[in-house]
C-alpha cells in the first residue's frame, strides 16, 4: 500500500482506532479535518464499525474497506474468502486422517473470525463429523489466548488430535504448549495457523498456514481508492502452505498381554 500511493505521490497515513470507543466516529471526525485527507482505506475490525463508516460518508470522504462483513454496497472493496480458506484447511486435516480436530476463534469484534469459524463448521459437516463445541475455544488473535484454548483442549477426556488456529499468534500458543507438556509436533498433535506471518517460519516446527495475500489486499484496496469507476469488489486468492507443523494422527500400539 505504501509503494501504490508513492507511485500516486500520495502520502500514506496509518492511524490506529479503537472501536469499542464510544466516541470513535467523533475521534475520526477530528482526524479528517486535521489532517484534511483525501481519502480512506478501512481493515477490520474498522471495516464494519458503523460509526467509522457514518462519519466518513457525513464528510464526504472515499473509502475502500478490506474483508468487510457487512453492508457490501456501501462502497468498493477487496477480500479474500476467509470461509472458504478455513473449509480448505479443515479439509486438508480431514483428508489425511483427522477427525478431532480442535478450532481456535479469532477476535469476536472480527468478520473474519464468525467466517473462519463457518469454514471449519462447514468442512465438518461436509463428511459428516459433528461439531462438538467441547472442540472449541475463545480466542483474541493473541499467543495468551492460543495457550489457555490449548490447556482447555489437552485437558479433555479425548483431546484433538490436530487443532486449527483462527490466526499464526494463537498457533504459536499451542505450540509452546505441547512443547511444555512434551508433546510431539506433528507426531502426537498436528498444528495448522492463518495469515503466513512472518512467526510461521521462525517457530519450530514450521506452521502449516493459510496464506492471506496481505500486501495484494492492501495494494488493491489503494487501486480501488484511486480508480474512476464505480463501487467494485475483488475477490483475491488464498493458499494452503504445507510445512512440518502436520501430518496424519498418531494412534500408539497397543501391546497384547502375553495371556492373550
């Protein structure tokens, strides 16, 4: 995004904005006429916060939204199918075994949280597993959160034998849990994140992820800004990365009694 608008000798400015706050909408206000914008790009969750999306049309001021969840004929937008990249990695789990297979959920305040979760929902039902809510945990998108939803899982009377994170931070919580309780990755537990961030690959072992073409979103997003036309929606492409944080479940042998 910031090589697409020096291309455009546009100057990028990257504000953070709390949500939950109820005077956000005023917050954003102030920030337009103070810096007198010419126009906005919105990623979650401030994708879908109404009072964001109020104030910027009251002023008068484009903007393209990432992975909006709802209201799609406000303006242009980019997304990747979050559904569908979930159900692909589920499927993955699935195909090679899998049949407990734990879900991390990302951030409530997220759209992509409720659409990652219908994936995995969806892939499960598809071949006729029962959800069984035992199977998921609350998560925020943060490590903590990924090590208590992993405590919560290994602790059960039949735990998963793989568990799917709603993002790589939360992935990298169930890592260092099964590290902790002596857990072999992938041989006793299989361990698959979202996004491909740069902590995929430094952890050990690797994380099998879901790539989101984050650069691609945003660049796209600037192209859709700075475009002619009228309201237009991209769709970009996924991708399944396979490294050495999966394989097909370990089921022990179990040795016969010399009596039997």
């Amino acid at each position: 995004c910031w090589d697409r608008c020096h291309e455009e000798g546009m100057r990028l400015i990257a504000q953070p904005v709390d949500v939950a706050d109820p005077d956000v909408g005023e917050q954003v206000r102030g920030m337009v006429r103070q810096t007198h914008v010419d126009g906005a790009i919105l990623s979650s969750p401030v994708t879908d916060c109404v009072p964001v999306l109020t104030a910027l049309e009251a002023l008068n001021i484009p903007f393209v939204r990432i992975s909006p969840g709802t209201n799609h004929a406000l303006t242009s937008s980019v997304f990747m199918d979050d559904m569908q990249a979930a159900d692909d990695m589920t499927t993955k789990l699935i195909n090679i075994g899998h049949r407990r297979i734990g879900f991390i959920k990302g951030h409530p305040n997220h759209m992509a949280s409720t659409e990652r979760q219908a994936g995995y929902q969806r892939a499960l039902g598809r071949v006729g597993i029962s959800v069984d809510p035992a199977l998921i945990a609350e998560g925020l998108f943060d490590f903590e959160s990924g090590v208590a939803a992993t405590d919560q899982f290994l602790s059960l009377k039949y735990p998963p034998t793989a568990i799917f994170a709603s993002n790589d931070d939360m992935a990298s919580g169930v890592l260092a849990v099964a590290h902790r309780r002596g857990i072999q990755i992938p041989k006793q537990l299989s361990v698959a994140g979202f996004d491909d961030t740069t902590l995929a690959r430094v952890v050990w072992p690797p994380l099998t992820t879901v790539r989101q073409p984050v650069r691609e979103l945003a660049s796209t997003a600037a192209d859709l800004l700075f475009g002619e036309g009228g309201i237009e929606h991209r769709r970009l492409p996924h991708e399944l990365i396979s490294r050495e944080s999966v394989a097909p479940p370990y089921f022990p042998s179990i040795k016969k009694s010399k009596n039997t």
